[in-house]
C-alpha cells in the first residue's frame, strides 16, 4: 500500500521586526497548507522577526516578541492538525494534535561570508547528534504545558516517516546534515532559507537541493523569503520540493505576492524503493550513527490519500539576467516605496543607458502592479490606492501608473546636447512618467560667483586653456548642483501640483562606475536608493534591449546606440567631445573583468598581472597589461573614499564594491602601490628580456619569484 504525503513549503514576504505583520503572513501560509491538504508545512529562516534584524538581535526586545508571536501562533486554531517548521530563531516544530512545542532544532553552520555576518549575532550547536533539555519561558509553558522541550541535533519520528531538518547555510557546506540523516533513515528533509538573489545564482540551490536527494534518495522542501526586508537585500523565493533528483514543484523567483505556497503530494514508498537498489549507500547507511527521536503521534499519510493523485516532475524553468533584472529590483523598488510610505520616484533622467534602465524598472513595477491586481492580489490593490491616496483607484495601463508614480527631470546645461535632451524626453513619454525639463545654469553660475567674488579668480575648463583641478572642479560643481536641485523637486514637486506626499529619489550609477569611482561625490548619483547599482554595464544594456522588444519602447533604441557620455566638458561645434571610457581610460568590459578577479578571485595587483598576461594574451603585450592593472588600481584606490557614502543599491553582482558590509577595505590607500607595481615591472622586463610573446608565458613564468 503507498505512503501518500501531501506537503507544503512557501516563500513569504516577511519583514525585520515587523512583527504584527509576519504573524499574519505565517498564519495565512499555513491556511493555504491545509486548505491544500498539508500536513506539514515549513516556513523560511528567522520568519517571526524577520531575517534582516541585524543588530536589532541584541536587543531582549526583539526576542520577547518573538516569543509573543510565538505564543499567538501555539494559541490560534490555525495551527492545529499541521506539523509547522521554521517559524522561530532556529527551527521549532509545534505538535499537530495540542499546543505543544516537539523540538527546537538549532542552526549547526552559520553564514558569515559576502552579504553574511551570522557569526556576530549567533553561536553555532556543535554537538552532532546531541540533545538537551530546553527550559521554555514562562509564557510558553502556560500555553503548553511543557517545562522543557528537546534541543539539539535530532528528527521527527511521526507514525508513517521520519522528517529532519536543516538551516540555509547548512545545504551549502561540504558535509550537510542532509547526508547522514539520510543515511539513518530520514525521508524527508526540510530547509528553511533565508537566502538573497544574485544574478545568475538560481541554478546553485536547485542543483544542491536536486544532487542531494539523487545520491541519497528523499524527499527535499526548501523555503525562503522573498522581498526586501529593508535593506540592500531582495530575497528571491524560489521555493521548492524534490524528490529523487527531480522537481515536483517551483515557486516564484520573483513576485509581488507576500505569501505564495507551495504542495505537493508524494509517496514516501517511491524513496524507500529507490533507495533499497543504491547497493553503496546502503552499505554506508549500516555504519551511519544514528540521531536522536522525538517521537510525534501523528501521521503526514492516510487511508483516505489512496485515490489522492500523485504529483508528476517538472523541469526547473530559469530566467534570463536581463528578466532578473526587469524583475527583481523592481519588485525591490515596490517594497522600498510601499514600505516608505512615499507617494511615488524622482529620476534624473539623462538620456543614457544608466538612467533610462533606471526609469524602466520603475515602468517594469508598473507593470507587475497591474498584473498582480489584474490577478485578484487585494494586498497590492490596497497598497497602490494608499500610495496615490485615492481609495477608489484600480491600476489597469502601466503607463498610466507610471504617470502617477515616477517624476523624471532632464536637467540640461550649457554641455548638454540637444541629443539626449531628445531622447530623455521621447522615454518618458512612451513610459508616461511626469517630465520635467530644466536649466541648472542660472544655479551654476550662482555657485561659481560666490567663488569667483571670494577668491577673485576664474577657473576655466581644459579646452578654455584651463588646468586639470579647474576643469574637474567646473565639472563638479555642476553634478553636486543636481544633487541638491533633485532632492528639492521629490520634496516639493507634488506640493507644486497639489498632490500628497514626497517622492524617493533614485539613483543610477552602475555597479563598474562604483568600483573605478568614476562618479562624484554628493552629485546625482547620490539618492535615496539605486536599484542598479548592484549591476553591471553590459548588463543593464541587455535588460535595457530586453525592455525596447517587451515593452514597445522604441526610443530605448536611440539611447543604446548614443555614446556614454556624461556631457559635464563644452560640447564642440554642438556635439559631445567627452566619452566616460575616454575619461576612465578603460573600457566597461574590462571594469567587469577587474571587478571579479579583485572581489571574486581575490587578487590583488601583482595577482591580477599574472591571470591577464595569459587571458589578454592574444591582445595585450605585457606591458600594456601592466599599464593597464596600474591604472585600474590607481583610480579605484584614490576613489575608494567615495564608497562610504554610496546610495544603497540593490545587490546583485558578486564583485559589488559596497562598503556598508560586503566589500569590507580600507577608503585611504597608497595609491601608488610602490612594492605591488615593482612586482609587476619584474615581471615585464623578465618577458622582455626573454623576447617572449604574453601567449607563451607558462603558468610557471607567471609565478616566477620577484629575486628572478
């Protein structure tokens, strides 16, 4: 006779210490599990208080809440007939059939790497299948009953299977839990996530989660939170349940729904068969140690599941990086303005590629908005109305939306060409946003006075026969003029029209830009978020292509095919005489390429030398590749300093330069690098001396010693 089991895992929105709200969340999820059919449910890490607390773990107040919630969900009917996992700090099972607590499970490896700091807040439980008695607070034990509950390293024995748990972290380390639980009999394994979107990362969890029960049989629930949770972070759901290497249900990647649950219905005879022909892992299953019980007198099957049907495989579908990015720092961008209680966005739009993404995510949320209420979401629909604080209004035309939502501001001066004059303003009407076309000169000029009576001198740019100083200075003065020029329009450009409420600014630097420093400080770069700060050039112009083809947007085309160009120097005869690879002295491309070999590879100049020498090899002698890392970290270490004080932007590259906690480096460098670069130009005159061409250098030549 089968085992049929019908269980349940979802992807909730939850919010740091939003703790009215995440009950709610919690509570709907598991109403949809049963409605369903579950008899088990997991939930993502940290749900009741909300994984991004950071610091705020320190305080007795964020666990006696959590401890409140905690208690409200033991007291709700809700929570009756369903095994309920992951819903506090660790894990916490709650009993089916009473109000009773079955096990606290702790976390055994924390994160503490990239985005991570999980080791500042918590201690690991490093006694392998150990137990010990937990005494539960006071206002628990009134509701169960109980005066201590298992803690430690051990599964769930119910009457029909065995389930055991792991912790995020604990998927991705050499020697997982899953695999000597497995071993000892555990069925199902269960993971409650909390894990954040990287581009082009999807397929690293589904593939863990899809080996880990192809060698050792099982079934595989994996939980997330999806969202943003107030910070730098989007958590990007994707949860899922396998069984035997294949996958039997996906959840969104990326969505505006707040609690999405997922079910399945398997039966636990199809893993015990797979597992009895697995010869090897039998023979190691017989010498396994085995883990601690807690017994629960509750089955997930039941006579009744016979005619239930059985869920069938599917295959894993991904989505492109330019769909990513249409979709994740939109969705991010939604729970930034909803959460803010702001009435919409300001955009400097420039007529670039940086900014014209910028303005299409902001259309790509318009866009999702409409499609979540169109599909019955009343939380979305009861968001927006509060936003344009009209209680009767229902989004229907993403444009029209953007219209209400998104203010964008050509801010023209006397470098400015007609060109991207006319191309800001072609993309705002096809997006619909509120344009607004001004001069900064008048306030340029102003600034400048105020220098010049000071000082009684007048700086000149370069092709007026300036310095360098004069020139770049000219240049920031008029960035930082409209810095402080956006800020009073969110401010006051809805006063103006009479309309409620100010407005977020956006930023839209992009991720390359950010690691040479190639921006200025306190110019409009600098905003209240930057939803593509986080990713790259080449990047963002295919998510920009991806938008002209998907969203009708023909003047996109115009603005992919104009040169990048900051337009801050005097135009000659009406034209652009400034490009900002010109101005770099690097290409996008290759900022990417030193992007990932400094965060990702590690490596510092002398090291990035040698792997260029044979990946330029077929370009670059080896000199230019030595000029080349030269001035890359001679401009990203005397802009390093600029990195303190970057908008916070949505993370999605893992060579991201930020300095709030994933990048974490010195701001004040020698930047002249005197022992790495003599490094270098031993290693140039030794292929000179040789005659030998970089695509001849052996991986021996590369690490020739410095006495050499």
């Amino acid at each position: 006779m089968g085992r049929k089991v019908t269980v349940a895992t979802c992807a909730l929105n939850q919010w740091a210490l939003d703790f009215e709200g995440n009950l709610q969340r919690i509570l709907k999820s598991i109403e949809i599990a049963k409605h369903k059919g579950a008899k088990y449910r997991l939930g993502p890490e940290l749900e009741i208080c909300g994984y991004g607390c950071w610091d705020h773990y320190y305080e007795s107040d964020t666990l006696l809440h959590s401890l409140q919630v905690l208690a409200a969900l033991l007291e709700s009917p809700v929570t009756q007939d369903i095994i309920c996992d992951g819903v506090f700090v660790s894990g916490v099972a709650l009993s089916p059939g009473c109000r009773k607590i079955l096990l606290i499970r702790p976390k055994m490896a924390l994160a503490n790497e990239g985005n991570y700091r999980e080791l500042r807040w918590f201690t690991p439980w490093s006694r392998s299948r150990q137990t010990e008695e937990y005494f539960l607070p006071r206002m628990i034990q009134d509701l169960t009953k109980q005066e201590t509950v298992p803690f430690g390293d051990a599964v769930l024995s119910t009457r029909d299977t065995c389930i055991g748990s792991e912790v995020c972290e604990e998927l991705w380390t050499p020697h997982s839990p899953h695999v000597d639980m497995g071993l000892d009999g555990v069925e199902i394994f269960t993971n409650a996530s909390g894990s954040h979107h990287v581009l082009r990362k999807a397929h690293a969890r589904v593939d863990l989660v899809t080996m880990a029960t192809t060698k050792n049989g099982g079934i595989y629930l994996l939980a997330n939170q999806k969202g943003c949770d107030g910070d730098r972070l989007y958590y990007d759901g994707c949860a899922l349940i396998a069984m035997n290497g294949s996958i039997f249900a996906q959840g969104s990647q990326f969505s505006l729904d707040d609690v999405e649950v997922l079910t399945a219905t398997l039966d636990l005879e199809d893993v015990r068969s797979y597992r009895a022909e697995i010869s090897s892992r039998n023979l190691a299953a017989s010498r396994v140690s085995p883990y601690p019980r807690v017994k629960v007198d509750f089955a997930l099957s039941s006579r009744e599941d016979l005619l239930e049907p059985l869920s069938e495989p599917i295959e894993w579908k991904y989505h492109s990086p330019a769909e990513e990015i249409s979709l994740g720092p939109a969705c991010w961008l939604w729970d930034f303005l909803r959460r803010s209680q702001q009435a919409g966005f300001f955009l400097s739009l420039s007529g670039g590629v940086d900014s014209a993404a910028t303005a299409c995510l902001v259309y790509s949320m318009c866009h999702q908005v409409c499609e979540a209420v169109k599909h019955g979401n009343q939380e979305v629909l009861a968001d927006i109305r509060s936003i344009v604080h009209q209680t009767s209004y229902t989004p229907r035309d993403p444009r029209e939306l953007c219209g209400r939502l998104l203010t964008t501001c050509y801010m023209a001066s006397e470098n400015s060409s007609r060109g991207t004059c006319d191309r800001a303003r072609e993309l705002a009407q096809q997006i619909g946003s509120h344009h607004i076309g001004l001069s900064i000169d008048p306030a340029v000029k102003a600034v400048m006075g105020i220098f010049s009576l000071v000082t009684g001198r007048s700086p000149a740019f370069a092709v007026h026969g300036g310095s360098s100083r004069e020139n770049l200075a000219l240049q920031n003065v008029q960035a930082r003029v409209r810095m402080v020029v956006a800020y009073l329009f969110a401010q006051l450009s809805l006063w103006s029209r009479g309309a409620p409420g100010g407005l977020l600014v956006l930023g839209s630097a992009n991720v390359d830009e950010s690691l040479l420093g190639y921006l200025t400080k306190y110019d409009c770069s600098s905003a209240d978020i930057n939803p593509i700060g986080g990713i790259s050039k080449t990047d963002l112009r295919a998510f920009v292509q991806l938008c002209r083809e998907r969203f009708q947007l023909p003047a996109l085309q115009s603005i992919l095919e104009a040169p990048a160009t900051a337009e801050l120097e005097p135009l000659a005869d009406g034209q652009v005489s400034q490009t900002d690879e010109e101005d770099m002295g690097v290409t996008y491309s290759e900022l990417s390429v030193y992007g990932r070999l400094r965060k990702v590879a590690k490596t510092g100049p002398y090291s990035m030398f040698c792997r260029l020498l044979v990946l330029w090899k077929d370009t670059c002698s080896p000199r230019q590749v030595a000029d080349k890392v030269k001035r890359f970290f001679s401009k990203y270490s005397a802009n390093r300093h600029k990195m303190t004080t970057l908008t916070p932007a949505y993370h999605a590259e893992s060579y991201s330069p930020d300095d709030n906690r994933f990048d974490l480096r010195p701001f004040l460098y020698n930047t002249r690098w005197p022992w790495q670069f003599r490094c270098i130009e031993n290693q140039v005159k030794w292929a000179d001396a040789a005659f030998l061409p970089a695509k001849y250098l052996s991986r021996k030549h590369q690490l020739i010693s410095i006495e050499d």
